[in-house]
C-alpha cells in the first residue's frame, strides 16, 4: 500500500501568471483564466475521455487578492514542453504579469 504520508525530496515548483498587465491593468476578457485553463485541460495525468470537464492539475484558475491568475505547476515542462510554451507566451503575448510562488514554512508550534 503507498504511503500518502510520504514527503517528497522536491518541493513543487509552481508561478502564476496574474490577470494584471504589466502597466496595472486588468486584462480582458474577464473569464481569461477559465479559457485558458480550459484549453489546457487535456494535458491530466489521468487524461482519458472526460478530461475536458475538469482543469488540469498543472494548469488550473485561481482568485489571488482579488485578482484572476492561473497557477502553473512547472512539471507540465517535462510532460508536455509545447504545452509549457504555450502558457508561457500566452503569458508575454498579452504582457501578463509571471510570479514565482513560493513555499512558505509551517509556524512553529507554539509551546504551553
């Protein structure tokens, strides 16, 4: 049986790209992440015949302060390098603005 408690050595390495344009303004049309995400939905580690009704786990829309962006999970690079490409130069094509995410360490437990 797999151990769902098994940390991985490599942490996941993921940045948004965030409907702001690089001059502060909000990119149209609204529902921008959604279609993106929408046309990456094939590319599922389960693919299969109903992948199209689900986002893809490395490319899926998130609401980030207020603002729509969509997370890309890095391994779609080795999956799929097209797919990486087009994400990437949807991302500069339209002068969106790409942040690194970044994992932050759990608060220590406090001690009574």
């Amino acid at each position: 049986m797999a151990d769902s408690n098994k940390i991985h050595s490599e942490p996941i390495k993921e940045f948004f790209i965030q409907g702001i344009t690089s001059d502060g303004k909000q990119f149209r049309p609204s529902d921008w992440a959604e279609r993106l995400c929408g046309a990456m939905s094939c590319f599922s580690p389960d693919g299969g015949r109903n992948s199209h009704l689900q986002y893809s786990p490395y490319v899926r829309p998130i609401l980030l302060n207020g603002v729509r962006s969509v997370v890309v999970n890095e391994a779609i690079r080795e999956i799929e390098p097209l797919a990486y490409h087009f994400v990437v130069s949807f991302a500069k094509d339209n002068d969106l603005q790409i942040v690194d995410a970044c994992l932050l360490p759990d608060e220590p437990e406090k001690k009574k």
